[in-house]
C-alpha cells in the first residue's frame, strides 16, 4: 500500500465551496481501480490548508488515475480553487 498525501492550499474566503467540490468529485478518485481508501482533512489553525490522504496499491494505479479522463474531471471541479499547486508525495508504512 501507497498512501498519497497532497496538501492543497486554498483560496481563502473559498473553503465551503472547496469542500463542496470535493464532495461533488471524490467518487472520481475513490472509484478508481488500485484505490483503497481517502479521507480529505481541513486545518484548524489554517483552515485555507486541506490534506488528502488516499491509499492506493501502488504508485503505479495513483499515475495511471493522473492519465486518465477522471483526473481531468476531478481537476476541473476542485481545482478552481486552489491557491497555487497542491504538493503531492508518497509514503509507505515502516
């Protein structure tokens, strides 16, 4: 298992329609074949700043979802209210 941790800074004043968004697009990712689970986070002392946390079984499903038509559709409902781009990395348990 591959845990994707993105922190998404947004716009500030955009929160609501932030998680709205996220509500309306996450069927696209957690649908998606290789994902297992994912949570979306929102700070308490930022509350601009979001942390999506999604397992996948390999880095490999996570690139393949990048490539694929539901990634566009997933960007073009969230992403409009980012504030610049969100940084991405993977993790494994130890």
């Amino acid at each position: 298992m591959v845990l994707e941790v993105a922190i998404i800074d947004v716009t500030d004043g955009a929160q609501r329609q932030f998680t709205a968004a996220y509500e309306q697009a996450r069927h696209l990712v957690a649908a998606t074949p290789g994902c297992g689970a994912m949570r979306m986070t929102q700070g308490v002392e930022t509350p601009t700043r979001f942390v999506l946390l999604v397992e996948w079984d390999s880095v490999e499903s996570h690139e393949a979802f990048r490539h694929s038509d539901r990634f566009g559709q997933w960007r073009a409902l969230i992403g409009p209210h980012f504030d610049g781009p969100p940084h991405v990395e993977h993790f494994v348990d130890v």
